[in-house]
C-alpha cells in the first residue's frame, strides 16, 4: 500500500484521520511534512517556501497566544507579530471555540467549527495555527483539507498534528523566531513574498478601526 | 487562573473581536461585591446562548454567572443537555463531564485543585439537569454528598429530559404527559432537596428564577458554604416552555404561578448549624466592612 500523504484539499466531505491512514507524530527535533518525518531544519525551510510563494498567506493565532497566560505567552503573540510583519501575512485570531451565532464574520475571524468559510471569504491558500490546543486543531485541519485547497501548517506546542500538512512540534518563541529568520534569509537570497497586496484590520471594543 | 491572566497579549490585541476587549475592560472578574444588579451596566460572562427563544434556562444562566463570588477562580463542571449547550459561551473555566458523571468529576477535580493550591479560594460548580442529577447521575450526586465534597451542585429542573425530546425524569410532577412520555408520570416528583439535606448537604435552596436576587443569594450561600463546610444543593426550576406548550414571553409567569401558595416550587431553603454558622458571620463582616465603608466617606 502506497503511503497517504496529508496533501492540501479539496479531499472529501470527511477526510480521514490522517492517524488512520498510518501517518505518525515527529519525534522531538523532529517535524512532518505531508505525513512524511524530516529534521526540524528541513520543515523550516519548507515552510518558509511555502509561506512566501502563497498569495494570501495567513497567520491563525489561538487562544494560547493570544490570553496572556504569562510572559511565555506574551511573547509568543510577540513573535508571532515579527512573523506575519516579515512576510508580511494577515493575522486572524481564533479567539474562542464557540459556535458563534448567527454566524462568525469570515473576514476578521476563524471558527474551528467551520473554518472552512473564513477560508473561502478571501481565499487562503497557506495557513499557519499557533496556538490552538489539539482537539481544536485537529477538528479545524480535518475540515479545511476536506473542503478547502489550503495548505495548513501547524506551529504546535505540544507532540504535533498529524492532519496538518506541515507540522513543528514542541513550538517555543525561539522556533517561531528561527522560522521568521529563515524567512529573512530567504528573502536576501532572493525569494520574493507572491503575497497579494492587503492591509491588516485592527479592532477595539467597538469593532473595526482600519 | 487569576484575574490577572483575563488579558489580552498586547502584540495581537489589535486583531481580537470587541467582546473579548469588553471582557477584559468591563467585566466583573475580581469585584467580591459583584451581583445580579450588574447585568446591564458590565459584561456579562455569558457572551451568547442557543437555547430556544424565551428558555427560562437562559435567564437563570445570567443569573448565576453574576452571582458567583470568585469567578476568576471557579471551574463549572456541566452536563449533557440543554445546559451545555450554553457552556461554551461562558468566560469562566468549564468542563463538560459525560452525562450524569459530573459530581463524581467535580469530587476529583476539588480535591485535585485544594492540593495543587492549598493557599487559594478555588470553587467547584456543578450545574446540570434533572436529567443529569437526579436520574441518571443520581448515583454520583448522592455518593458526593455522602462524603462531603466541598461542591455545590446546581440542578436546572425543567422536570423532563429537554434536549432529547421530552422523556419522563425523576423531578417531572406525578400525572404529567409529555412528548416522548404518552402515558403520563405514574409517580410524584422525586424529593432532591430533602433527600440532599438528610444525605449531608449543609445548603440546600429550592427556588425558581423569576427573582435575581433570591437567586443570587442562595447561589452565594451555597457556593459559600461549599467551600468552607461540604456539599450544597440548589434546585431551579426553569421551565421548558418548548415541551409544555407556552411562549417565548410567557416563561416568567410559569415559574410565577409554580412559586405562588400551593405551588410546587414555594422557596424552600435548609442550613446545617455550621452552614448557618459561617452565613451569620460572613453576613455580619459584610454589614461591618459597608458600615466603615459609609463612615469613611462622610
Ligand atoms: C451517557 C449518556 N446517556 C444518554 C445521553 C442522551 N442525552 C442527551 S441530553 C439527555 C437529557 C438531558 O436531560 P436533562 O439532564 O434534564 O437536561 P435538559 O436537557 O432537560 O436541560 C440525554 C438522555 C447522553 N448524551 N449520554
Ligand atoms: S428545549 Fe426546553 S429547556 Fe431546552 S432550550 Fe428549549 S425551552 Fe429551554
Ligand atoms: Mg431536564
């Protein structure tokens, strides 16, 4: 049997696991790309690549970022605003997980019940998640990789997501720092961001401000 | 968790949804004075709800969530049922337990956190159904109660299994016909509140909540108890208008008439000698520390 490979979607109205379909967790220092294990430095690489060749690339940040639990929090959200300023990328936070009612404004927000319409508003085609805890997460990229052709790549905390394309593992502000880095280099040695134009939203408590 | 950790990360800020600002600037967390009176004048910590149009259920959500002492430091422990469908709406820490297991997850996650941090105030709700509590879990309720956990246990009493369509439960009245029960309950409802108080509970309070403030006072007695005697028991009744046939608007006159002379949810309050105990000097500390408050002022 040939192996699966966790490739950007459309897939199927229900994906499977990629668990089910044998693909396995990083090791420590180690990271996914499309199910298969590769060094840590090689998934850097990638991901940069894959970042900067999208036209929308878009940083999903999760409650873990953006509460501040403590300092480590803090200045992971820090981190991950020098990473979206370096590309540059859109931010759009998963707030929360609730199923918000009527219905979420796809525009400035992402849902993991269906994040498939944030996804299709302006048309992502990279996603990078940070922040989210796991079952979230692996509900979000089950159902992106079904409906949507994003590429997901998962900036995880804990042991990594198998039904991401891309997976790091054990994330610190350093490795979101390396990434951004790697980023910087590439950009020196030529590569050019095919991010279409955009301006970020900002909010308050009254809503948009931009 | 602690009032502090209720912030934003400065560098993303800017791209979170007003609610969560609202939440943060204008919210109640660390105000021990906080209550039912706030509603309207703060953020609520209940964002949203999906439960029908008019769901008594829904009100006395707002009521309890307004009415715990230490939200910041309190973890709901929830159920299966309509009830949980509010849950994720909620800005205080929750859990949702499999149904009718919540007061044995309450038990072991009180004594978990009592361990952990032995120098904080940490409360353990639960709130689920009748469903959840009296049938189902009624195994689990009671076993809590027998060993004095230091829980308070908030039973939503709509007297039927709402969320699934209407089944009979041990809190539905004697006679009642409903949906998925055509032959009409052949026994009286059962008697939590009595039997909470003979198996240990040192606060029990049964009540509707057509009225915050009874509402709020016997949450805060119960929570209070909770934490420094052993169990609490409170019973509400939120009617489901959907399953007994009346309007959004007209929920308010159902608990209404069910706490009027005669009615089956006439308040009904029970304290243990130490519970009292301890009510008699938080109260009398309350009044002292108001009394200074005015004299300072002039
Ligand atoms: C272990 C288990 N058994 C049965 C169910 C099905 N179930 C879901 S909600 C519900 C009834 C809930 O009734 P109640 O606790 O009174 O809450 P209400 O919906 O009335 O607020 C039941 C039986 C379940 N989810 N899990
Ligand atoms: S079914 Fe009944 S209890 Fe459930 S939300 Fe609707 S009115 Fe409320
Ligand atoms: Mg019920």
């Amino acid at each position: 049997m040939s192996q699966y490979q966790v490739k950007a979607g459309p897939e199927a109205y229900l994906p499977p696991a990629a668990a089910s379909m044998g693909i396995v967790l990083p090791d420590p220092g180690e990271a996914h790309i499309e199910g298969k294990i590769v060094s840590e430095d090689k998934a850097y690489e990638h991901c940069a690549k894959k970042l900067l060749e999208a036209k929308v690339p878009t940083i999903f940040p999760g409650p873990l970022v953006l509460w501040k639990w403590n300092e480590k929090a803090a200045q992971k959200a820090a981190a991950v605003r020098r990473l979206a300023e370096i590309l540059p990328a859109r931010i759009i936070p998963m707030a929360d997980y609730r199923p918000k009612y009527p219905k979420i404004d796809p525009e400035v927000e992402i849902n993991p019940n269906h994040p498939n319409l944030t996804i299709w508003h302006s048309n992502i085609d990279v996603g990078l998640f940070v922040g989210v805890h796991c079952h979230q997460a692996n509900l979000a990229l089950k159902i992106i990789r079904g409906g949507t052709n994003c590429y997901t790549l998962a900036m995880c905390a804990q042991a990594g997501h198998e039904d991401a394309c891309l997976s790091f593992r054990d994330a610190t502000v350093e490795k979101i720092d390396k990434l951004t880095a790697t980023i910087e280099r590439l950009k020196k040695e030529g590569v050019k961001s095919q991010a279409e134009p955009f301006t970020q939203f900002k909010m308050d408590r009254t809503g948009r401000v931009d | 968790m602690s009032k502090e950790k209720i912030s934003i990360c400065e560098d993303l800020a800017d791209v979170m949804p007003p609610e969560y600002h609202t939440l943060v600037e204008n919210a109640t967390y660390g105000n021990g004075e906080r209550g039912w009176k706030d509603i309207g004048s703060s953020k609520e910590l209940i964002e949203q709800h999906s439960l029908c149009a008019g769901c008594p259920e829904a009100l006395a959500f707002r009521y309890v969530m307004a009415s715990i002492p230490n939200p910041e430091d309190t973890v709901f422990v929830g159920s299966t049922g309509c009830t949980s469908l509010v849950f994720p709406h909620v800005a205080i820490q929750n859990i949702h337990s499999l149904f009718g297991n919540q007061n044995a997850v309450a038990s072991g996650l009180v004594r978990t956190l009592r361990r952990r941090f032995p120098d904080k105030k940490k409360d353990v709700i639960v709130l689920a159904g009748d469903g959840a509590t009296v049938d189902i879990g009624l195994d689990c309720t009671m076993q809590s109660f027998f060993r004095q956990e230091n829980i308070t246990t908030i039973c939503f009493d709509n007297e039927l299994y709402a969320n699934t369509g209407g089944q009979e439960s041990g809190l539905m009245q004697k006679g009642f016909v409903a949906k998925m029960a055509p032959v009409g309950k052949t026994f009286e409802k059962v008697r939590l509140p009595e039997i909470a108080r003979e198996a240990g509970c040192h606060y029990v309070a049964c009540l509707t909540v057509s009225k915050p403030n009874r509402v709020e006072k016997a949450i805060k007695n119960a929570v209070l108890v909770a934490r420094e005697v052993g169990p609490t028991y409170i019973q509400l009744y939120t009617p489901c208008i959907l399953e007994i046939g009346k309007q959004s608007m007209e929920g308010l006159d159902e608990m209404k008439d069910a706490e009027s002379i005669g009615g089956r949810f006439v308040m009904k309050e029970y304290i243990s000698d130490e519970a009292k105990k301890l009510l008699d000097s938080v109260e009398a500390e309350r009044k002292a520390k108001k009394k200074a408050a005015k004299a300072a002022k002039k």
